[in-house]
C-alpha cells in the first residue's frame, strides 16, 4: 500500500476504526481470561492471564449456577421485603442488580460482532423475498410504505458484505490516528446494509447494522468509543428503527424457534452460530434499553418494546439478558403511558410464556414486588395505573396457576405476618404495618387473582389455588377488625369491596355483616352531626379520614351511603340462593333496631338504611314465592345447585333498586372526576 492510500485511508477515518475494534478485541479476550481464570482458581504469580484450556470450561458454568442460585433466591425474603411496605426492598428484590451484565455488555462494544462474518452462509434469498407478505406481513408492509425501492433490488447488482472492512493494514502512528474522527455514517451506507440483509440475510451487514445501533444508543456521551458519528437527526431515526425492525427478522431466519399450543415456545437449538448470536442479543438488548432510558420520543419507546418483545425466544436461555431485559419492561409497566405500559406488558407476558419454569418465577416474582413498589402512595392520578397493573399481572398469574399458587401462598403469609406483628406490638404506630395502601392492594390483588382463578363454580370441582381463599379472607377480616376506629372505616370498606370480588365470583360465604355493623352503628347511634364546610370524601381515594372530617355530616352521608351501597351488593350476590329470606333475616333484624334507636338524628343514613331494609324484605317475599313451587327438598344438593344456577334475578326488587343505584354512583363519579379534572387544569393556567 502506497503513501497516498495511507493517507485516503488515514483520512476516511477506517484506519482509526480498525484499531479501535482490535484494541477492544484483545482487551475484551484479555477480560474473560482474567475472569476464568480468578474463578478457576488458577492464578500464577508470573502473570498469565488465563489457565489452560480445560480449566476454564468450569468457571464457565460456576458463573451461569451463581445466576441460578441468584434468581431462585429464598422466596420468604422475598416476600419479607415486598408486603412490609419498604419501597427499596420491593425495588430491590422485584428487579435484581445485573450491574456485571450491563457492565460487560457496555465493554464488549463493536467487538461482541466480530465473529459474526465466519457465521454468514452468504446464500441468496430471493425467493424468500418475494414471499415476506405471506411469512411476516407487518414486516413487509413497513417495507412497503418506507423502503419501497429496497424491494425492487437487482440480483445481479449484489453489494459486497465486506467492502466496508477490507484488511487494512496498521498504517501511521497512533497520535494521528487519534485525532481521526470516526467516519459519519450516511443514508447510503445504511441503504446498502438493509439492501444486503433483504436479500442474503447477511450476519456480516447486521453486524454493522448492530455496530451502528450502539453508536446511535451512546450517542453524545463523552465516555463510549464509538465506530460511528452519526450527525444526522434523519439518520439518527433512521438507524434507530431500521435496526428494531430488521433484527427480529435476521434472528428469526438464522436461529428458529418452535411454537407451542397457548402461545408458548421453546427456545432455539443451541448451535455454534446461535453461541455467537447469544453475545450479540445481550449487547443488543442492553442498548436498547439504554436507548429507552435516554429518549423523550414516545413512538421511539412504544416501537422498541413492540419489537424486542418479539425476539424473547432467541435470550430466553440466557438468565443475565432475561434479569436485564425483564428490569426494563417492568420499569416501563410501572410507570410509563397506558399505551407503553401494555405494550410492555405483552412483552412481560411473552417472557412468561416460555417453558422455562424458573424464567416464569422469575416474572410472577417481578410483577407482584413491582406493583407492591408502585402502590405505595395512591391518589386520583395513580389509581388508575395502578389498577391496571393489578389487572394484567392478575392476568399472568391466572395463566400459571401452579406456579403461581406457591407465590400466592407466601405472600398471603406474609400479610398474616404483618398482621400478627400489628396485633403483638403495643406502640402508637404499630397498625400502620396493615393500614398501609401497599396492605389495601396486596390484599385486593390476591381477592382479584383468586376471583379470576375460580371464576364462579358452583359444581363441586375444586381449583388448585381455591384452598388459599380461606387465610385470605382470615386476613382481610383480621385487619378490619385491628382499628375500630371512625377515621380506619374507609379502610375497612376498601378491604370489604375486595372480598365482594370472591364472593361475586366464587361463589364463598364471607360474612359481611359483622364487621359493616360498627360502621353502621357509629353513623345511626351518634349524636347529630355537625356541619362544616369540607369537601366531600372519595373512599377511593383514602383509607384513614382526616381528623376534621370526624362527626361531620358530610363524612357520615358520605360513610352511610357507601356501608348501604355494600351491604346491598352483598346481599344480591346471595339472591339466587334458596336460602336468600334465611341469610337476611338477622341483617334486617339488626338494622330495623338501629334505625329504631336513630329516629331522632335526622340525617340521610337513616333514610338509606330504611330503603335497604324496605328492598330486603320484598327480596325475601320474591324468592318465598319462587321456591314455593319448588319439588325437591334441602336434602337433594344436585337440585338445589341446578335451581340456583339457572335462576334469574333480574327482575327482583333489590336488582332494580341496585341497578338505579349504581347509575347514580356512576354520574357522581364522573361529575367528580371533571371537577377535579378542571380544578387541575385551572391550576396549570394559573402557574
């Protein structure tokens, strides 16, 4: 090679490439010898980085059973950590450290690809193009719509997988080299990339493509050497979503995956080429998540997650890209816009779905600490992020129940221990470990998983996970019962509106009045309330009332109309039992005696209650009559299911009056909701 090529190829900057990709090569060689070799135990005082071959291959697998141990971690701990209410160990846990995968997937850099070019077939696939719409039509048709002339190559026009990375020779000295800039990646390099991996499927474009992706992740940080400069807005966008659209389909080409019934999968077969590819997935999924970290553009995010949901088969196998991969979606699932927020949740679910039981733990482990860190605090902007979290998540556990059983089960402990620590510790603040909002929606979350598990069944066939419903309702009813106190009541009708769930669909006698009577007795048994000029209270929205709202008789309506409301679906639930007039009776009893002591307070509850009672009552007479006709006797069980299956209540007199109730519910809501919607809206204007 002559002066003037050495100083063309000083200039375009390749020189300086190339040594960059040697140097990080030879340290990252460097790297895993000195790795396996402080793990094989075979360091020697003269300084070789590494030991023989055969003493590596251990240390290899020391480090995959060290993960393993790691994820599978004692599950008490976990749960020790996650329903206490500690913010950081519910992080902490829900996540896991993978500081040294992220570490070495930042330090590998270009040199994670550089064994990709011996693994390219360089095979024409022409034929395969002309058959994307039928293999991948959503692929095609964004091929269609943005690179349209990418499908209209010319076979005999074939690009040279290699021209960008002839052997060029160590020429100059390392000072200029230095003072080169990496070259500028333009449209026409990146056209010839996609052009290559269309048509031959190419290892050795994707490399480059994977190579360019990283310099778009870091771009602009002042501590990453990177191959390429990319001074383009365009371009930047171009890298971006080229690189999240092809790579699901390369790996799809050159590492198949075999589909399963219900969605699930198993994990390509392990193969030399699959090995390389393995190194490189990780360093792709680390960026891509750094990407995520660093960008503002909303379809940029949505588009990342869509896509690298797709590629879960092909890391599945590896437990630092799963650990990596699975912190990120669950931050995004968490926190991010509704949109992104299921988009991550498919992907979430897709992990699941895999046939690696330990991976599926490791979800269900995830989700559950995740929305235990995200509930800590609740109000009218968070609750209903919160309350999809719980219905996905719920979603996921419903789809593995036998795992999921174990999980139930020691997080339902784990409450009872809570519990019994209140119980035993006499302090001032001691309740405050149940009357807590991570408490209310660990409890609601369990009553919805096991609601959804045993879905109304009334045939005698008992659910895997049926057995957990008793400790939870144990619990539940334990907790109300802790602080009888007037301002704890919208907390006992939280963990009240919970067991309703189970009962609506599973079909359980929970007694509901007892613990609604103090409630009942506290508003109709006091003296007159007092007025004050308060806002009225969303029992959604609170669990402990503020002190100013006691006796006041926007709080008692507020709590009378609520209780009354309860108490009625309660009671419905029941009505297409034979035996509706006996379980009633002690209700109505007892409350016509508390509104008889109540005659003289005067205020809206005791109108409610009269109305209940009133609508018990014809409830009672409707069903005496509809059994009337009956045949069998209370001894037949099979009749009696089948009478109380195939009844219809609609047409009783406590569903008519529930039904105009909670219409009237609803238009409160909604009128509360634009108020504290418009409130909020004024507020930004005035700032």
């Amino acid at each position: 090679m002559g002066k003037k090529q050495s100083k063309k190829l000083a200039k375009s900057g390749e020189l300086k490439r190339q040594i960059q990709a040697r140097h990080k090569q030879k340290n990252t060689k460097n790297r895993i010898k000195a790795k396996q070799a402080t793990k094989a135990g075979a360091a020697v005082a003269n300084g070789r980085a590494g030991g023989k071959g055969k003493g590596q291959v251990p240390a290899a697998r020391g480090d995959d059973d060290d993960d393993d141990d790691e994820m599978l971690e004692d599950v008490d701990d976990e749960r020790a950590g996650s329903a206490s209410g500690s913010d950081d160990d519910a992080a902490g846990n829900g996540h896991g450290s993978d500081e040294d995968s992220d570490d070495d997937a930042a330090s590998e850099g270009d040199a994670s690809f550089a064994e990709l070019d011996d693994l390219d077939d360089g095979a024409a696939h022409k034929i395969e193009l002309e058959q994307l719409a039928k293999k991948d039509p959503e692929f095609y048709e964004y091929l269609k719509k943005h690179d349209q002339e990418l499908l209209d190559f010319d076979p005999e026009d074939e690009p040279d997988a290699d021209d960008d990375d002839g052997d060029a020779q160590m020429l100059g000295s390392d000072d200029e080299a230095e003072e080169q800039r990496a070259p500028v990646l333009t449209k026409d390099i990146l056209r010839k990339w996609q052009k290559s991996l269309l048509e031959h499927r190419s290892l050795a474009a994707f490399r480059k493509l994977q190579i360019a992706f990283r310099a778009a992740a870091h771009m602009n940080e002042d501590d990453q050497d990177l191959s390429w400069t990319i001074d383009s807005p365009e371009v930047f966008s171009k890298v971006v979503t080229t690189t999240l659209r092809y790579t699901p389909v390369i790996l799809d080409h050159h590492m198949p995956y075999k589909k399963l019934p219900n969605d699930s999968f198993k994990p390509p077969i392990q193969t030399a080429k699959q090995q390389q590819l393995q190194r490189v997935i990780h360093s792709y999924i680390h960026n891509v998540l750094h990407l995520m970290e660093q960008a503002s553009d909303h379809g940029t995010i949505l588009l990342a997650i869509k896509e690298t949901g797709k590629m879960v088969p092909f890391f599945v196998t590896s437990r630092k890209t799963v650990k990596t991969y699975l912190k990120g979606m669950l931050a995004q699932w968490s926190s991010a816009e509704d949109d992104i927020r299921v988009a991550a949740f498919l992907a979430i679910r897709r992990l699941a779905q895999s046939s690696d039981e330990a991976v599926t733990e490791q979800v269900l482990k995830g989700l559950y600490l995740e929305l235990v860190r995200a509930s800590k605090s609740t109000s009218a902007h968070t609750l209903p992020a919160i309350n999809l979290m719980k219905n996905s998540a719920s979603e996921i556990y419903c789809a593995h129940l036998s795992a999921a059983y174990i999980h139930a089960f020691g997080y339902i402990r784990q409450l009872a221990v809570h519990l019994r620590n209140s119980m035993k510790k006499k302090t001032k603040d001691s309740h405050k470990l149940v009357y807590n909002w991570q408490f209310v929606h660990s409890v609601d979350f369990w009553c919805l998983v096991l609601a959804r598990a045993c879905e109304l069944d009334r045939s005698g066939i008992q659910n895997n996970v049926q057995p957990l419903i008793y400790p939870l309702v144990q619990v539940t009813l334990g907790a109300i019962s802790l602080v009888p106190n007037p301002r704890s009541f919208p907390l006992h009708l939280q963990l009240l509106r919970s067991l309703l769930r189970l009962i609506r669909q599973t079909g359980t006698y929970i007694p509901f009045f007892p613990p609604l009577l103090p409630i009942l007795n506290s508003i109709l048994s006091s003296s007159k309330p007092k007025s004050a000029m308060l806002a009225p209270l969303d029992l959604d929205l609170v669990i402990t009332a503020p002190a100013p709202y006691v006796r006041t008789r926007i709080y008692t309506e507020t709590l009378a109309d609520e209780t009354v409301f309860v108490l009625a679906e309660w009671c419905h639930a029941h009505q297409s039992s034979v035996a509706f007039p006996e379980i009633t009776f002690p209700i109505v009893t007892a409350l016509r005696k508390l509104v008889k002591g109540a005659q003289g307070t005067g205020h809206k509850g005791v109108s409610s209650v009269k109305t209940l009672v009133e609508k018990l009552e014809a409830a009672a007479k409707w069903t005496e009559a509809a059994r009337a006709t009956v045949e069998f006797g209370p001894g037949q069980r099979d009749k009696v299911l089948r009478w109380e299956k195939e009844r219809d209540v609609s047409g009783s007199p406590l569903d008519v009056w529930l039904k105009t109730l909670r219409k009237t519910r609803e238009k409160q809501k909604k009128a509360a909701q634009a108020a504290a919607a418009g409130a909020g809206a004024a507020a930004s204007d005035d700032d």
